[in-house]
C-alpha cells in the first residue's frame, strides 16, 4: 500500500465522521413548532345511515362537522421544523385531518370521547411532515354518533314568492333522517334568481337536500328532482303604481330645448300606470324612477305639425319584462307637445 493510498483512506475517513457528527448534532437539536390552525373534519362515511358530528357546546347550534384545534405542539430536527415552517408561510401546509368514524370503531348511536393526542399521532398527515407530537389542546374531543332512519320525505321548493304556483317531480324522495321528528322533515330546494327565471319554461334539475340540524348541517339527498313554475301569467295581480313622467333628449338638443306640453294636457292621466304583475316585480317597478318616459327626437326641432302627439314609454325594470312578471295593463298614455329653444345667455354683453 503506497502513502498516497493511506492518506487518501485517512481524508475519507474524517469527512466521513464529519457528516455523521453533523447529522447527530441536527437530530440531537430538536426544535418545537406550534400550529394554531389544525382542522379536524368528519370525513364522509360510507354508510349513509351515520350522522357524525363534534359537539361544540361554544356554538349554535353545537354539533360541527369540523373543530379547529386550540394548540398543535410538533417537535423534530431543525431542519424539518425549518423544513414545516417554510410550507407554512408558503401557504402549502394543509393541516385539514380527517376523523374517519369506521375506523375509529363509532358506528352506533351513542357519544363518544376521542383522545386528541393518539389521533394525531395516527394521522398519516402528521406522519408524512417527519415530526413528532408532543402535546395538544384539547386533549379530548366530544363525538356524537347518530343511526338515521330510511324514510320517504316531501319536497318543497324555499323562498319563492308565496303567489308563485310550483311543481315539482317527484314530489317525494328517499332520504335517512334522524328519527326523532322524521315525520315533520322535508327535503328542500331552491332555486338561483337565473334559474327561476328558467324554471318557468323548462324544468329546472336541483338536487334536494335535509336540514339535519336547521340552521345548520345539511345532506344532499341522492335522487335529483326537477322544479317547474307556473307560468307568470298565472300569478299576476292587478294593481296601480304611481307614476312620473320624464322627458329623454339626445345629446344634440339637451339644453338647448325645452318641451312644453299642450294647453288641454292632462297629467291625471299619467298620474299612475295600471299593471299586471307579480307583488316583487310590482315594488321594483314602484321604486324605478321615472315610470314613464317620452323621448324627443332630434326631428322635433322642426315639426310639420304645430304640436307632437306621442306615446309614452313604460319604463318597467328589464328582468321583470324578461321573466314575464310584468306588463302594462292599459294603453301607454298620449302626450301633445312642441318644443322650445331655450335663449342663450350672452356671457359678453354689459350691464
């Protein structure tokens, strides 16, 4: 063996030892890092029949279907902890866990306690960040576990007008409630503003859902229901809206023409608009400012005739018109005018 050889080892030798003190000093340097944003969830069951739910006796109402936890205490290398913190601040770090019912062993109705500590420590989530947990707050968390009942419900289509008719196929679905008050549970839809518009015309598809706490959890129900609504017509009221009258220029002549109606006009007959609509399009329409509008034209400025004779326009709100929830119900109101030049001022002329 030649010197350079046994140099060579020797150098090989130290480097070596250098990195395994190096690894030992980084694993011998736990450091501790403190999440205050971990949430545990109730993952779905694959029993359909099972309400799982955190009691939270903070809120209203108390069952959850998450909790964040007060504290998370992780400890570890440094480098890892360096490592967490990095994802962290990067927004990267998904601290959503799953509490899985089945595997916890709750499958039947009754409250159970879940030690906080040993699910952490059994989450593939904590595992995979390569740190250890060493305390937590709350150590307990509260379970409820409740067997729901199969049953056939009534649907029912929530904040409609009470005026508007509907029809919905089928009309009754299965569900799985919870069995106390089963017989009083509906199963509930509702429709965007879009499509309820559309719902007048076609069926609009909607998947039912059960309030299992009102106010609270819900649960899509598995059969889809269509929804139609009575056509428009149907549930149109005749009623009055006050009314004001406004005059459109174009860009040619406002401000420099004035209308003047006729000497025989009679505002009392524009006073208010006889219409035919819903009560929400009837208040929309009250509140649109102005009711009616008469549009000058540019060819006013020089008429054949000493006076115009023309209709009024209703000025109905356009998504009402489009959904067929109103209509004029009498004919738009005449107005005789003539226009008149409204004099210059001559900003240059002295006192």
């Amino acid at each position: 063996m030649t010197v350079k050889n046994i140099k060579f080892g020797k150098v090989s030798i130290v480097v070596f030892l250098t990195i395994l003190i190096w690894v030992w000093a980084d694993l011998a340097q736990d450091e501790r890092l403190i999440l205050s944003d971990v949430v545990v969830e109730v993952a779905k069951s694959s029993n359909p029949a099972l309400w799982v739910s955190f009691v939270d006796d903070q809120k209203e109402p108390n069952l959850q279907t998450s909790v964040t936890l007060d504290s998370v205490v992780l400890k570890g290398p440094a480098s890892r902890v360096a490592e967490v913190q990095r994802l962290r601040n990067k927004g990267a770090l998904d601290m959503s866990l799953f509490l899985m019912a089945d595997r916890a062993g709750m499958t039947k109705t009754d409250v159970h306690v879940l030690d906080v500590m040993e699910f952490l420590r059994q989450s593939d989530e904590i595992r995979r960040l390569g740190l250890a947990v060493e305390d937590c707050l709350p150590k307990r968390l509260t379970v409820r576990v409740q067997e729901l009942v199969k049953m056939s419900v009534a649907v029912e289509c929530a904040g409609l007008d009470p005026s508007v008719q509907v029809k919905i196929q089928p009309d009754t679905v299965e569900a799985y409630v919870p069995e106390e008050g089963a017989g009083a549970r509906r199963a509930t839809v509702r429709l965007l503003p879009d499509e309820q518009n559309r719902a007048k015309n076609v069926p609009v598809e909607k998947t039912p859902y059960i309030e299992l706490v009102p106010g609270g959890q819900r649960r899509d129900v598995s059969t889809n229901v269509k929804v139609m609504l009575a056509p428009a017509e149907n549930s149109l009221i005749d009623d009055r809206v006050p009314a004001v009258l406004n005059f459109c220029f174009s860009q040619n002549i406002q401000g420099k023409y004035r209308v003047v109606l006729s000497d025989d006009d009679d505002p009392t007959k524009r006073a208010a608009v006889m219409v035919q609509a819903t009560s929400q399009a009837r208040d929309l329409y009250a509140k649109t400012t102005p009711q009616m509008i008469l549009y000058i034209r540019d060819e006013d400025r020089q008429p054949t005739e000493p006076l115009i004779t023309r209709e009024v326009v209703f000025n109905f709100p356009q998504e009402s018109v489009r959904a067929g929830e109103i209509r004029a119900n009498q004919p738009a109101p005449t107005v005789r005018f003539r226009l008149e030049p409204i004099a210059e001022k001559n900003v240059n002329s002295g006192p």
